[in-house]
C-alpha cells in the first residue's frame, strides 16, 4: 500500500478532502493543516481579538512576501520532508522536498500570489519554468482547461493536465419534480463577486408573474437590498452540510453568474443532485456547464480574466477591488438576460427536466463522476512512482 501525504500550507480546501476521500485503491491518504504559515490558522479562523490581530498580520505579510518573491524573480516553494510517505500531493504549492510530488492548481497565479503581472516579468517566469523542470515535481494537475492555459500560455511545459475535481455529494441522487412551483438556488459565499445580488435582482423582475421562488444563501451584506420586499426571495446566511443538503433536494435551478470563481465547485454539486445551471462565460464556467444540456450560459458584461486566461487586472488587489465595483453596478441589459434564462426555464418544462437530466449523467457517469476522477488519478499517481 502506497502512502501518499497531502500537503496544506493553510488550511485544507473541502475539495481536497474529497480528493482524500477517493485515493485510488493502493494507496492511503494523510495530512495536516496550517503545516506551513504560522499566521495562516488565524487569518482564517478570526474568533478572537489575539487571531484578528494576527490574521491581519498575516494577510499584510503576506500581501509583500509575494511582492518581494515575484521581484526578486524567486517563486515562493514550502518545505517540506517526505519522510515515510511514497507520493506528496500537495494543494497549490511548489514544494521543496526529498520525495516525488504533484501539485494541483486552480490558476498559474496562485504561484505568486494571484498577482498576474509576476506572469510579464522575464525573471519570474524563467525561474519558475526551472521550478516546473524540478524531477522531483511529476506532475502539475489543473482542475480545468481555462486552468491549463492559464500557466501554458506563458510557460512552455509537458507537465500539465487537467483533471476535473470530483464535487459529488455523498447523499445525492436525481431529484424528482413535486408541486409547480419553481425554486431558484443561490449558494456563494461572496453574495456580490459571485453573483447573488445580481441574480436576485434578475428573480425580482419577474417574481411576481410566476409560482417559482429564489434562496440565497451567502455571507450576506449590512446594506439595505432593492428586492428586499419580495416574499418569493429568501436570504440566509451560510449553512452546515446538512442544510446545504436539503436545499440542494428542494431546488430545481441552481443560478450561478460568478465572476469571482476558477472553478465553481458548486456547479457540479448541484449536478450531482441533478439541477441544471444557470452561469456566465467567465474562464472555466462554460467548461462545467454544457449549454443547453446541463444549463444555461449567459452572457457577462465583464470578467476577471483576460483572454489569454490570466487576470484581468495586474494585481489581486485591484482584481478585487474591481470586481466588487462592478459586481455592485450591473447594466440593466445584463440583469435582463439572466431574468429571461430564468423565465426560459419556468416555462419550459420539458427544457428543464432535460437539463436535469443531462446534469445528472456528467455527475455521475461523465467528467465530474468518482469514476473518472478516480481513473485519471490512479494513472497520475502510479506514474509519478515509475
């Protein structure tokens, strides 16, 4: 049995959980968190004045360590001793180490920081080429294509490939449609960036003509909401496993126009409870979600990411300063087009039972299937120990 350490330098993503959770056969899986960055558990888990004192420490240290990194033309790599174990995986970090590993990566940019400028300036990018030759590295896994390009558009490298991250809930199954009623879901934990206030605006212009309904579930904002009146729209604040269950089971669309997210792992988790989605073109959203098989894609009026797959804008900073400005102000004709997506599957019946359908099969027998996370894993791993 083959031992293979997952690597966190903060705190362990539930996506890599999973990840643990389906290891392919041969092999164990162990880790531990904030194993790295001694300010990393504070900056999260900000429950007292001593952690919010430290977890802003940590986020301004943090904020010129990678500055510094990118400028000295030096990318930042964790130590780390794989004694004892066969295979480290680790979670969006290059590695230091004595054993063979892989690293799986959301974008290029969490390399430096999401800073996308380090991926224009020549001696970042040449050391970092020399990271990706490192025999110890085997191999750098995307989650998806967008994801992909956005290192080799830059970097010129044989050791990508993209494998979907496996988002299927243990308790879903295809949902059965009961009553007329429609019902919208929202889940996200930033309410503007991921595009809940504007997808509530879209409900509240047509509520009042249909039997349908809309939760949103978010870190919600203090500020007073334009659609704050409408009964049909329910707001809640983040919820435990169990509840996020029940509203998956009580939904029969789930909308999602991000502009924030890499990867929108809730996209195949509704799929895996076979609810089709309503997204934008941004970066790799139309990857996971088939238009007109297993949602619906709109059109955005701007995106985080440049056409050549990296940041929009030069720094995380101004990436999110930007993206919140925006996503506060949408145009009327982009609120409308979401508006008639949902009209569209209100009155279409036949569409949507479709869709779900279609959402259901790619969770459970396509590219978002244990199935074939596993299988493309067990070949990553196997030849990482050849």
């Amino acid at each position: 049995m083959k031992k293979i350490y997952f690597y966190s330098s903060g705190k362990l993503h539930w996506a890599h959980k999973h990840m643990m959770e389906l290891v392919p056969k041969g092999f164990t899986a162990e880790t531990k968190e904030f194993s790295a960055n001694p300010f990393a558990k504070a900056t999260v888990e900000k429950n007292s004045l001593k952690n919010n004192i430290l977890g802003s420490l940590g986020l301004s240290v943090s904020t010129v360590y990678n500055n510094l990194h990118i400028l000295l033309g030096a990318p930042k790599r964790r130590t780390f001793s794989g004694g004892g174990y066969d295979l480290i995986h680790s979670t969006q970090a290059l590695l230091e180490t004595d054993a063979p590993y892989v690293v799986d990566f959301e974008h290029a940019s969490v390399f430096s920081g999401y800073n996308q400028y380090a991926f224009g300036y020549k001696p970042f990018l040449r050391a970092f080429t020399k990271e990706l030759e490192n025999k110890k590295l085997k191999k750098a896994i995307a989650w998806s294509k967008h994801a992909e390009k956005s290192m080799t558009n830059f970097i010129d490298t044989d050791k990508v490939e993209t494998v979907y991250p496996c988002a299927k809930f243990p308790k879903a199954k295809l949902k059965k449609k009961k009553g007329n009623t429609v019902n919208f879901l929202f889940i996200g934990r930033t309410f503007y960036q991921k595009g809940g206030y504007e997808a509530a605006l879209a409900f509240d212009r047509i509520s009042d003509k249909y039997d349908a309904t809309f939760t949103v579930v978010a870190n919600l904002p203090q500020e007073p909401m334009p659609f704050a009146k409408n009964k049909k729209i329910r707001m809640m604040e983040l919820q435990p496993y169990e509840e996020i269950v029940e509203l998956y089971e009580k939904s029969d669309v789930f909308v999602f126009p991000s502009h924030y997210d890499t990867y929108g792992f809730v996209i195949p988790e509704a799929f895996s409870f076979g609810i089709p989605v309503i997204g934008v073109d941004s970066f790799s959203s139309p990857e996971l979600i088939s238009h007109e098989k297993t949602g619906l894609i709109v059109k955005s009026y701007f995106s985080s990411f440049a056409k050549d797959c990296g940041y929009a804008w030069p720094t995380v900073t101004e990436v999110s300063k930007k993206r919140l400005e925006l996503s506060k102000n949408p145009p009327d004709e982009y609120i409308q087009k979401l508006s008639e997506a949902m009209e569209r599957l209100i009155l279409d019946g036949k569409l949507r039972s479709r869709l779900s359908a279609g959402a259901y099969r790619e969770s459970s027998e396509g590219k978002f299937s244990e199935g074939e996370y596993t299988g493309r894993m067990t070949k990553i791993y196997k030849e990482a120990l050849e």
